[in-house]
C-alpha cells in the first residue's frame, strides 16, 4: 500500500470515526430536546383545551341570551295584539270619539312637521 492509498484509508476511517461521533451527538440532543418538546406539546394542548372551554362557555352564554331575547319578543308581540285589539274595541264602542281623536292627532302631527320645514 503505498502512502496515498494509506492517507485515503486514514481518511476514510476518520470520516466514519467523524460520522459515528456526530450520529451519537445527534441522539443525544434529541434524546435530551424530547422532555422539552413533550413539555410544550403538553403545554399547547392544556392551552387548546382552555380556549376551547372558553368558547364553549361562551357559546352556553349567547345561547341562553338567545331564548331570552325570544321570550321578550313573544311577550311583546303579545303585548302589540292585546293592545291593538284593545284600541278596536275601544273605535267600535266609540266610533265618533276615536274620530275626534284621530283628527286631532293628524292635526298636531301635520303642524309639527310643517314647523321644522
């Protein structure tokens, strides 16, 4: 073996010394990086499941708002109809009157408006 052949092999063990030596470092950063990436996966996934919560808590609260709003708009509805059958019981009963009252009122609102021209 001549000395080129020899500093070929020399090189060769030493880039395979070299390649086990950084294989070894390798497993051994990740050895040592998998508690800290297992500990901020665990921290992302506690703080999904917050959020999570969060919108569910939030959700539960415009869902009751929700049927809240609806009840008032049926007792209001209810309140328009009793009212409006109440004013044409009172027309009925009432037929000059009503009229007397309507005209003053057309009357008012046309002097009212015909002020702000």
């Amino acid at each position: 073996m001549n000395a080129i052949e020899k500093t070929a092999a020399d090189v060769k063990d030493t880039a395979q010394d070299a390649s086990k030596d950084v294989h070894k470092t390798i497993d051994k950063v990740a050895d040592q990086a998998k508690p800290v990436v297992d500990k901020v996966a665990s921290s992302v996934h506690e703080g999904v499941d917050q959020v999570g919560e969060k919108i569910s808590q939030v959700s539960d609260t415009v869902s009751k708002a929700s049927e809240r709003l609806m009840e008032r708009g049926k007792q209001l509805g209810a309140a328009c109809q009793k009212a409006g059958e109440s004013g044409r019981g009172y027309v009925r009963e009432r037929p000059g009157v009503s009229l007397l009252i309507a005209a003053a009122a057309g009357y008012g609102l046309s002097k009212l408006l015909s002020s702000r021209k």
